[in-house]
C-alpha cells in the first residue's frame, strides 16, 4: 500500500508522464544538484560498518547497504530494498562495494520493471532507426541499456 501524501503521488506521476511544472523542474535540478555534491563528499568507506554482524546486525546492515546503493545509483530507497532482499546472501558475501553495485546492476538489468520509461522508444523502433541509418549490425551497437551502454558494451561486461 501507498501511504505517501496525495501530493506526493501526484507530483510523481507528473515526473513519470514528464509533465512537470517548471517550478517543480527547478526544484528536481536543485535537489539533484544538493545530492550530486553529497555523493561526492562522501567516501564508499563512510556507507558501510564491516565490523557488524551481517546475520544479528541485520536490519543496520541492510540501512547501510540502502544508503549506499542510493547515493552511488540513484534509485528510490524502495528499489535499493527491494534488491536487498532478493540478494542479501549474495551482498553480505561480496569482498567489495564494487561487487554490491555489480550485482545491483545485474539486478537492474533482469528487473526492467524499475526501469524508468523517459522517452521510451521500443527496440523494435530504435532498431528500424537504426536499419535506415546504417545497418542491422548497427542496430546492435546503438541499442542502449539504462546504463548507457550499447548490448556489445553491456555483453562484455557481463561475460568477463
């Protein structure tokens, strides 16, 4: 359930619609701005304490790992939770923060449901696009994921 203010849920479906007022754009590109400079003063070792137990210290450890992916990623607290509690075994076994957010990544990637639809254009579109430009092989390399990525990129990475 939803228990957000009405405010707060109309303002979110006229971000997903990207009808946004200009003051409420104003407001995004200050508060994104405010967040940029926080990420960036804050060091990967201040998100997470090793020192607690994964298993008795659950709950501050899975605050942590939220924290982090939140600040390094960009998503709302919901989806960096939900990402917790498919892979927690897997998180609290990593040897680095890198490894959390790989296997963040790899979670975005198979979970496109959490992926925003800002100007969305089907692959199916972008590669008849890309067919009248080039060609099909081109079509392949100028498909993008969420990351930026084109698939020959986004297939490297995944295969190393």
């Amino acid at each position: 359930m939803d228990n957000r203010r009405d405010k707060d849920k109309e303002f979110d479906r006229a971000q997903a619609m990207g009808k946004l007022t200009q003051d409420d754009k104003d407001k995004m590109s200050l508060i994104k701005m405010m967040m940029d400079k926080e990420k960036k003063s804050m060091k990967e070792d201040e998100f997470i304490d090793y020192n607690l137990d994964p298993y008795d210290d659950k709950e501050e450890v899975e605050g942590m790992i939220i924290k982090f992916v939140v600040a390094k990623r960009g998503v709302d607290a919901d989806i960096a939770k939900s990402f917790i509690d498919t892979h927690y075994e897997d998180i609290i076994n990593v040897e680095s923060t890198d490894d959390i957010l790989d296997e963040f990544d790899e979670f975005m990637s198979v979970n496109t449901e959490y992926v925003k639809e800002e100007n969305f254009i089907s692959p199916n579109e972008e590669g008849d696009e890309a067919v009248g430009r080039e060609s099909a092989s081109g079509a392949f390399e100028e498909v993008m994921n969420w990351r930026g990525e084109t698939l020959k990129e986004q297939f490297k990475r995944l295969s190393r």
